[in-house]
C-alpha cells in the first residue's frame, strides 16, 4: 500500500476509535479491567477499626503515634491484543472484510487502553509467530499499532490459535489483560468463492478435525488463562453460518490455495454445510464455557460497539 493512502487509512480509523474510546467506552473498559495489585499511597494516623497489620511501624516511632499504611487499587495494566493474520480473515459479504473490523476492534481497545493508562502490546499470528510487538505507552505506539493492523501481510496464511498463546505465556510474564481476536477457524481452512460473490465453507465438514482442533485450543486456553486475563473476541461473517442454492460454485481454499467445485443446489450439501456450522459453533461456545473466560461474537453485518459493550458490563 501507497505511503499517502496508508496514512489517509490510519488517520480515519484513529479518528473513529478514539471517538469511541473516549465517549462510549472509557468508562467500561475502566470498570471492566483494573488493575490486579495494590500499590503503597500513603500513610495516616490510625482510626479505631483499623487492621494492625497496615501500622506502619517507623512512621509510629518517630511520632510517637499510631500510623497506617493507605493502598490503592495499581491501575496500570498490560493490554495484549492477540490479532489472527491468516487467510480466512480476507472474506466479508456485508460491506466489511473480517480484517477490517479486526483492525477497527483492535484499534478502539488500544484507545481504550492508552486512555487507562495502560500499556499495549500485539502479535499477530497465523499458523506460525508472524509479528510481536512490545507493549508500549504514548500515541506514536498506538499510531505505529494502527499502521500494522492495516498494512501487516504475513508470511503464511494457515491458522494455529495455540501458537501465539505459548508464546504469550513464555514471553509476558507480567499478569496482563489479554484480547484474542479471530475468526477461530482453524480446524479446516475457509473456502471463499472465485468470482463477484463470496461464500464461505470455513472449516469444511469433517466433525472430527473440528473436535481436535477444539481440545487443542482449548488445552492452550487453559494455560493462558491460569496466567492471564484472557478474552475472546470472535469475528465471523454470516455468509459462513449457512450456503447459498445457487448453482456449482468452483471455490478456493484461502489458506491454503486449493481449488474445488461445490454443487450448492445439492440439499445434502448445504445441510451437512450447516450442519457442521452449527457443531462447530456449539463446540467453541462450550469450550468457552468451560475455561471460564469472557467471550463474544460479532458478525461483520453488525455494529460491534453494543457487544463489546455488553461484553465490558458482564465483567
């Protein structure tokens, strides 16, 4: 991408995730994630009711008069944003690609972040470790985050969600604040259509690639979220819930290239379609569940502020 039309993408997306970092969402995300420790204030003289164990001892010495401890809440938190770059992320049927709002969604949380005081962080990730990015304070860092978001190509197009969490346990050791955003489809690859309309066949129909896939993630989920605050963020389009009768589709494989015909007017097809969707989406939502950590979905065909909202109001 041209230098002056990058810039005229990070400047527009800076306006709006800012707007909506400062007046929609600064307060939730405040409410939503604090701060985990409690840093040292200041001390006062002591008040029945009291613990004794907050009596700070020297000071008490030297005045000859009880003193204690006053801590507050550290808010200074660690953001990771965990942003998947693999091929099925390149497909959208309601006016935005599921990388487009990947990068808005990305792009408000690091307001939000930056607003809190917070530092931030990214890696974005395929089948592989792509790009890590320390996190970091200040406007210039958001900026140079915003830039990546658009303009970032990775060098492999398959997805492996397990490889950027190892990666996050060994490397963050500080207990941070962690998004995952992806489409979380990585048992089979996406298969999009050649041609003016775009359909999906994300993970194909192979319901025990789709079990193994899930009890991979999930044994990486655990971990992660043993050691961080971890929250999933899920960005789908509809187009992939369901097929469309509209004839042989000679359809590609996003991630891996591969070149197939699709006979979608076959009633057997689109229900084993659907119904492997809906397996596939039961399973996820239950592996969610069971690991105890937040979650949302968001389709591109909607405004993904009221979720992430609602999101923020369950913490």
């Amino acid at each position: 991408m041209e230098a002056k039309e990058l810039l005229k993408k990070v400047r527009k997306i800076e306006i709006k995730s800012r707007g909506l970092s400062r007046d929609i969402f600064a307060g939730y995300y405040h409410s939503a994630f604090k701060g985990r420790g409690m840093a040292f204030s200041e001390v006062r003289e002591y008040q029945p009711g009291d613990d004794i164990r907050s009596i700070d001892w020297n000071v008490t010495a030297r005045f000859d008069h009880p003193y204690v401890k006053v801590f507050e809440e550290e808010r200074e938190l660690t953001v990771m944003l965990l942003i998947d770059s693999s091929g099925s992320r390149e497909f959208g049927t309601h006016g935005m690609l599921k990388k487009n709002m990947i990068t808005e969604i990305a792009a408000v949380l690091s307001f939000s972040a930056i607003q809190n005081n917070d530092k931030i962080g990214v890696i974005f990730f395929s089948n592989k470790m792509e790009k890590f990015i320390p996190p970091k304070k200040g406007r210039k860092h958001i900026l140079h985050i915003i830039r990546e978001l658009i303009d970032f190509v990775p060098e492999n197009r398959e997805t492996d969600i397990s490889v950027p969490l190892r990666f996050l346990t060994n490397v963050i050791k500080k207990r941070s604040t962690v998004f995952l955003i992806s489409d979380f489809l990585q048992s089979s690859p996406s298969l999009k259509i050649t041609g003016s309309t775009d359909v999906s066949l994300s993970g194909g129909l192979e319901s025990d690639k789709g079990k193994e896939g899930i009890s991979q993630l999930e044994d990486a989920v655990k971990i992660t979220a043993k050691k961080h605050d971890l929250v999933s963020i899920r960005v789908y389009d509809q187009r992939e819930t369901e097929l469309p009768a509209v004839g042989m589709l000679r359809v590609m494989d996003s991630e891996t290239g591969e070149m197939k015909w699709v006979d979608t007017l076959s009633r057997k097809v689109r229900e084993q379609y659907s119904s492997w969707w809906r397996n596939y989406d039961k399973m996820l939502k239950g592996m969610f569940l069971k690991t105890g950590i937040d979650a949302v979905s968001i389709h591109t065909g909607e405004d993904y502020v009221l979720p992430l909202i609602k999101l923020f109001k369950r913490r």
